[in-house]
C-alpha cells in the first residue's frame, strides 16, 4: 500500500502577524498553501492540524511560559525585539505545536510514512521557559516529546536552518534519547551552536553542532551531511527522524549569507529520507522553520515535498571549499570521542 505523504496545515495560521515588515510575515504560509492548493503535488494529502494541548507542552516549556504566551492571547503584544503577537498568534502557536504531535501519531500509527508540518510561528528557538527569534512554542522539540511519551528511545533531530536551533538543542542537551544535529551559518544569529557544544551529563555526545562560515554552497552542506551526519547516524540507528527545514540558507535569502539552491535542499532532504529508510522504517517528518524570500522559500518546499513523495534527488557531487573543509574537521574531531566517523 502507497501511502500519502501528509501536509499538516491550518489557515489560521496565516494569520499570525508579527507587525508590518517582519520577516516572518504571513505571506510565507500564503504563498506556500496557494502553490500547493493551484499546484498539487501527486502522492500528498492535506491534514487541518488541531491544537496541541498543554500538558503536550509542557513536556517542554515551563510553566509560566505558558502562561506568559496565554497572556498574549488576543492581543497585539511584543515579547521580545524580535517576536511579537497579534490577535491569532498565540491560536497559531497552538495549532503549529499541535500539528506536531499530529504528525508523530500519524507516524507511529503508520497512517504515513513521511510529513511535512507547514506551519508557522517558527519554533526551533523558542527555549523551555521564553520565547526567542520570532517563536513562541518549539514545535519540533514539544513533537519529539510526544514521540518519547509513545516509548521511541532513538530520535534524531536534523536542523538546516541557516540559524542555530538553540531552543531545540538546550531541550535536549542532557538526553541521550534525541541526538539533536545542527548545521548553520556561524558567527551568526543566536551565537550557539560552536563544534565544543556536545551535550551534558547522559546526553555527552547526543548533540553534534557543525557551524559553518558565510557563503557556504549545496556541496558544502551536502559534504557536511555526508561526513558528518551520515556516519553518527549510522552509528546511532534512529527510529524516527525529524526535521527543522528552514530555508534561510537559500541563495535568495535576505537574512542568510549562504548559497543553496532548492536542488541542494532536495538532496539534503533525499539524505535525510535514505537514511529514514535505512533506519526508522522510513518514518520522517519536516517542520517548517525559517525562509523568508518568497520565491526561495516555495521552491524550496517543493522540491522538498517531492522527494518525499518519491522524486529522484538531483544528486549534486558533495565537494566543500576550504571553509566548509574546515568545520568538517572540526565538527569530526569534536565528535570522535562518542562516535565512529
């Protein structure tokens, strides 16, 4: 039996504003919803997402975060320089946290083998007790708490974006069961994320941090994958993978200062999917992070949503410059105490 891959949605969604000229403006979700509706994608289906609900977060967050996002609710409020609310944030919160938990049943169900939560306020920054870099609820870490709370020991978390997925990463810090792997764009936007942050106590080399310099291009981040990520996966033998694809490391991008192209994105999700199919029955789940052109960002998606529908990879060679070289063999050595590379 073929199964679809599912795109968790939800229009309202759309209509978390974070005020005029935000990056992180609800044509990101427009643009994305209208591609996919005028456009579809063959072998996918649409899933309206439903709330998460608190217990759900709080596995993560504190609870006066909670409390401090329900504070919010309904209004226009700004909770840090970079992150604000209008009337429906705090409902798109819960429905992106919620969208999560969605895909990890619908995973673990076998009702799909492979899912895509389109949804935004953006979450890999948020820590457990504030919010952080446009977020407000760290949906991928509040999914891969759930996939814990069904009894999965071995989750591995892929993040791409362009920005170090801080929030994500302290979640998990001293787990041994969620190996949270980042590659970014370095010194940039958090600030963490440097080779040295290998994890605490029991999770001591469950974190694996791969910073990269500007102008970095799809064989640097395809050699990254490949040296780096490929043999630690192996090594650990995930039963599940998640994803925080954002797209802020496209060419387009105004925020980034790299250089892939949606083909290189649709090779790293390829990598990712083998690697699914290998290991975690094939189970796999993206979460829309960060992408803020437009053009950069729907392609991007696209060519994403395709290979996991079953579209060949354009298998781009993985050849890094000097700079990509560099972090690889940093990123190596830092990691060699804990895993066979």
């Amino acid at each position: 039996m073929t199964l679809d891959t599912r795109l968790y949605i939800h229009p309202t969604m759309t209509l978390h504003d974070p005020g005029h000229g935000h990056p992180e403006s609800p044509q990101r979700l427009k643009t994305l919803y209208q591609s996919l509706e005028e456009s579809p994608i063959s072998g996918t289906a649409f899933v309206q997402a439903t709330p998460a609900s608190k217990e759900a977060i709080a596995r993560i967050h504190q609870e006066h975060h909670i409390q401090h996002i329900e504070e919010a609710r309904g209004r226009q409020s700004s909770l840090d320089a970079d992150t604000s609310t209008s009337e429906k944030s705090v409902e798109a919160a819960y429905l992106a946290a919620g969208a999560g938990v969605q895909v990890i049943d619908d995973l673990l169900s076998g009702q799909t083998k492979t899912g895509f939560v389109l949804s935004r306020p953006p979450g890999h920054h948020a820590e457990a007790d504030r919010v952080m870099g446009f977020c407000l609820f760290n949906t991928i870490a509040v999914a891969a708490a759930q996939a814990r709370s069904k009894g999965i020991e071995r989750i591995l978390i892929v993040d791409w974006d362009v920005h170090h997925g801080n929030g994500t990463q302290h979640s998990f810090y001293e787990d041994p069961y969620v190996l949270v792997f980042n590659t970014h764009q370095f010194p940039f936007y958090p600030g963490t994320g440097r080779h040295s942050e290998v994890g605490g106590g029991d999770g001591r080399g469950f974190t694996v941090n791969c910073p990269l310099p500007a102008g970095m291009a799809d064989g640097d981040y395809l050699k990254v994958f490949e040296e780096v990520l490929v043999p630690v996966a192996e090594s650990y033998k995930p039963q599940l993978i998640l994803v925080s694809a954002g797209f802020d490391a496209h060419i387009r991008d105004p925020l980034g200062a790299m250089n892939v192209s949606e083909d290189g994105y649709a090779d790293l999700c390829g990598m990712v999917l083998n690697l699914a199919q290998r290991f975690s029955d094939g189970r796999l789940a993206l979460f829309l992070e960060g992408g803020y052109d437009l053009q950069g960002l729907e392609k991007s998606v696209r060519s994403c949503i395709q290979v996991l529908t079953g579209k060949t990879p354009p298998q781009i060679k993985a050849s890094a410059q000097k700079g990509g070289d560099k972090a690889i063999e940093f990123a190596r050595a830092a990691q060699a105490p804990y895993w066979s590379l």
